[in-house]
C-alpha cells in the first residue's frame, strides 16, 4: 500500500526538485507534516524563501489529501492532512492483511546466521543477544516478502572431539543417561585431564585423527554427543519461542568436503600462498592473513566460514547474507568476506553484512557472569527473569530489552526494571495490547459492532491514526537496514498514543458514529501492536 507520507513526498518532490525531507509536525499546530524545501531552495537560489515557499504551494496539487497548506516562519511548509483522508488511510492499512507493509524489490533469498551454540556446551548469555536478534530479522525480512534461510552453525566439529570421546571411554559412561548439562561437565573434566595428562592429550590427538578419517566406533559416540546437545539446545529455543529447528542447522562439520578443494582452488589460482609452513590469504587493510590451512595441515575457523559463503551462494543462491554475533567478531568476517570477493565466491551482486552487537551487563555495569566468573547459562537468565514475572511475560522483557537498544551497544539485565509495565519495556507493550482487547470484548459482550474509522477530529484521534498508518514504513526500514531498534520505538510510540486516546475519547460511552469509528480505531491498534510484536517475538496476550 502506498502510504500517505509516500505520496506528499513524491508530489512535494515532482514540484521542487529535490526531496522535500518530509518530517512529522514537531507541535500540533503546526500541522501533521514539516518541510524545509522552501528554505534550502532559497538559500542556493539567493531569494526569499517564503517567495519559494508561494510558488510550491502554488504548483503543488494536494487538496484530494491536504486541507489548505500553511507557510510558516521563514517559509516552513505545515501540511494537514483531510480527517477523511486520514479515516481511510488507516482503513485501507487495517483491511490489508500485511497491514501497508511492501515487498522490498527486488526480491532476495536472505540467508541469516546466527545462534551458533557449540555442542557439549550449554548456551550461555552470548548466545542469548544472537538467537533473539536473528529471530527478529528472520520474521522481519519474511514480513517483507524475502525468502529467508536461517542457518544455525553449530560447533560441531574440532579438536575438543578428542578429549571429549577418550573421557567417555576412561570413565566408561553412559551416553544414555547424560543430558547437556552433564556433558559440559564432561567437557570440563576433559580439559582437566588433558591439561594434567600427557597420554591422554596423546590419545585425545589420536581420536581426533580417527573421526577426521571417519573411523565408526568414534563417528557413533559424536553424533550420540550431537544428538544430547541438540535436545538441550531445542528446549532453550522453546522457551525463547523462536523459529530455529533442526532443520536450520549447518554445522562446522557439513563443510568438511569442501575444504580441501577450496585450499587447492584458492592456491592453484594464486589467491593463497605459502607462509611460515601454512596455506595463507592475504588481504588489503588487513595485518595478518586468513589461515585456509595450518602448518599442521589442519583447517580451522577461517576456511571453514568461507566454505560457508561458497555453499550460501552456490547452493543455496542467496543474494544477501546476514551474519549475527558479537561485534567483536567484525574484523574476522570482514576478513572472510575479503577472502571470498578476492576468491570471486562472493560477488558483487551478492550484499554481506555482519550485524555485532554488545555485551550483556550486569546491574553493576559488568559483564554478566556467574558468582565464580564463568558466563551465565543462557537458561539461568530466563529463570531470573521468571522469578519476578510469569514465562510470557519475562520473556518479552528479555527480548524488547535486547531489541529496543542499538545493538552494537552493551545493556544491562536488570530483570526488576525489564518486568515492568509501564514506561519502555516489552510487558507495557503487551499491557497495551490486552487494554485493546479488553475493549474490544467489552463492546462484543454489549453486542456493539462498528465498521471502519470515519473521519476524525480530536487531537488524540488523529495522532493515533497518523502513527497506524506508519507501520508499513517502518518494517520497511528496519528490514532494509536491520535496525529493530526503531520497530521498538515505533510501537512504544504507538502505545503511548493509544493510552493518550484511551484518557481522552471516551470509547464505549460515546454513541452512533463517533462510538463506531474509535472501536475501529482500538481495532486496528490491536492488530498493528500484535503485529509487531510478532515480529520481535512477543507473545501479544489479550489479559494481563
């Protein structure tokens, strides 16, 4: 649907030339919409500007949206739209199922990475920023009509397999009686003994070789190893409510064929070289070069995440490519990406973007961490969360904490301050969704119906309106610069609005029309707040 703000813009434009930089009115006196254009044009011509100002609204056509436009001040421009313009504007949005949202053009496969657990590990709070702000872009860019192709790139391979299998064998476990949390204890009685045992590391090295060369009695124990962290990383997706399944997962293992050909392409062509005994890319900008294999003749991190881009391109033919994790993980993917554009895997056509974000504090302002300074299980966060409010309730504080900031910024886990419902938290969202729905059962108990918004007049009426017919703009934007930040900000707007509205237009008190056209109104806001708050991943209940 093309928005209302859309339309002023293209037709303000078509007359002045340049984008006339349209802003929502700072005051409502001032209208529903400001522009400088007047001002700027005046300034490179050396005339008046309310001169210029004259001449725009003179060539400028919009009495079918606008009521008579104002010049202002020096040569502002204050635009109001008609109320029945507005009225309709927001009943076409409400009537569109995908509520004024576009496609964004042309048409992607998106493939985005992220969550990445390592297996015999429990998640911990790194874990807890990349899985929910992956969800979030996953929803946000299928809302926009991409086709997106999650990938979960699980640590699954590597040399802690050693350790990890001999100390099954020593200790003669049971795999079937070990969950997650087990295994990491396993994992940490591993590392004990490799630290403390020199045959044992021997050994360890040694089973390494036998699962690389796909011995079975060893390929068995590690998938039994997957298999104990899948269920453990699965019921922590379950309780974050998010989209990840065993069907997104691409672990490190899965690229192991790859490897070895990308090592002999990337050297045959000159694009790898020899140095200090490892096969090496170097890259402009760059101090030290991508290790595709080690003076041991091992592959580690580096080529695998370029196999990575290869198998993203080739196979999967995704044309944007969304990487999640820490920011201080961004010089090793620029890295990566460097090598690929150089390798010609990853083509100009082809956009890449690594998303970092910050650490989670604690309310001291220090990482959060366990008393004995280890990072917190991610699952240990939710049981803080849910002591001070109910799942679904934790749960949104958790993510629109986590979505509501800039992400490359650190922010603090406060779980008291996160659980409220009022002020910027996620349960007020949800508060003033259920506020919605109450209405709305209110006026079904008393067999009242209403149609759509008719034309509106009160100051409380046509804030809200003008901010529903926003929403399409903004999922538009954030999926384009992925930016859940302002999707937070725009629905707490809207909230706020709406509780405006609620105080001062009586709703199921009002009569006729007037009664008819703001349950319309509490209608539509129902379904626009339940709508994005899907896209960040917040249930939208109808009581609190």
């Amino acid at each position: 649907m093309h928005s209302l703000t859309d339309e002023l813009t293209a037709r303000l434009r078509a007359v002045a030339g340049v984008d006339p930089e349209l802003r929502p009115a700072t005051k409502p006196e001032f209208g529903h919409f400001q522009s400088n254009v007047a001002l700027r044009l005046a300034k490179d011509r050396g005339v008046n500007p309310r001169q210029v100002a004259a001449d725009l609204v003179t060539r400028l056509n919009v009495d079918d949206i606008c009521l008579p436009i104002e010049i202002a001040g020096p040569g502002f421009l204050n635009l109001r739209l008609r109320p029945d313009v507005l009225a309709q504007a927001v009943n076409d949005m409400a009537a569109d199922p995908a509520l004024g949202v576009t496609a964004l053009e042309p048409r992607q496969t998106a493939v985005v990475d992220y969550s990445s657990p390592n297996v015999a590990k429990q998640m911990h709070v790194g874990h807890l920023r990349t899985t929910i702000i992956g969800d979030c872009f996953v929803r946000v860019l299928r809302a926009v009509g991409t086709t997106v192709i999650p990938q979960n790139h699980m640590g699954d391979w590597g040399r802690q397999f050693g350790m990890l299998i001999e100390q099954i064998a020593d200790e003669n476990l049971d795999l079937d009686a070990l969950d997650l949390p087990g295994a990491e204890a396993l994992y940490l009685r591993a590392n004990a003994h490799l630290d403390a045992d020199a045959a044992f590391a021997e050994r360890a090295r040694a089973r390494v070789v036998a699962l690389q060369s796909g011995d079975e009695a060893t390929k068995a124990v590690w998938r039994r190893l997957i298999e104990i962290s899948l269920t453990g990383f699965n019921a922590t997706y379950q309780r974050l409510g998010v989209l990840l399944t065993d069907d997104d997962i691409a672990g490190e293992s899965s690229y192991n064929d790859m490897l070895g050909p990308i090592a002999d392409d990337l050297e045959a062509r000159g694009i790898a070289v020899h140095d200090q005994g490892a096969l090496v890319v170097f890259v402009d900008g760059f101090d030290a070069p991508a290790i595709i294999r080690n003076s041991a003749g091992g592959y580690g991190y580096d080529v695998t995440d370029v196999a990575a881009i290869k198998h993203r391109v080739d196979d999967l033919h995704a044309d944007r490519l969304i990487y999640v994790t820490d920011v201080r993980q961004r010089g090793h993917f620029e890295l990566i990406f460097g090598v690929c554009r150089r390798a010609g895997y990853l083509p100009d056509s082809v956009t890449v973007q690594h998303v970092g974000y910050g650490m989670v504090m604690g309310v001291d302002g220090r990482p959060f961490k366990t008393r004995e300074g280890t990072a917190a299980h991610l699952d240990d966060l939710l049981d803080d969360a849910e002591q001070v409010a109910s799942p679904a309730i934790a749960l949104a504080a958790i993510k629109y904490a986590d979505l509501s900031n800039q992400l490359q910024k650190d922010y603090v886990f406060d779980a008291d301050r996160m659980t409220k419902t009022f002020g910027d938290t996620g349960p007020y969202l949800q508060y003033a969704h259920a506020r919605t729905a109450q209405i709305l059962a209110r006026a079904q108990l008393e067999n009242l119906t209403w149609g759509g918004v008719e034309a509106i007049a009160e100051p409380a009426e046509i804030d809200l309106a003008l901010a529903l017919t926003g929403f399409g703009g903004v999922v538009t934007e954030v999926a384009t610069l992925l930016t859940p930040h302002k999707l937070c900000i725009y629905l707490y707007d809207l909230a706020t609005k709406y509780s405006v509205f609620y105080e001062q237009c009586p709703v199921l008190t009002s009569e006729g029309a007037t009664r008819s056209s703001r349950l319309a109104l509490c209608a539509a806001t129902k379904t626009v707040l339940a709508t994005g708050l899907r896209l960040l991943g917040i249930a939208a209940p109808d009581r609190m």
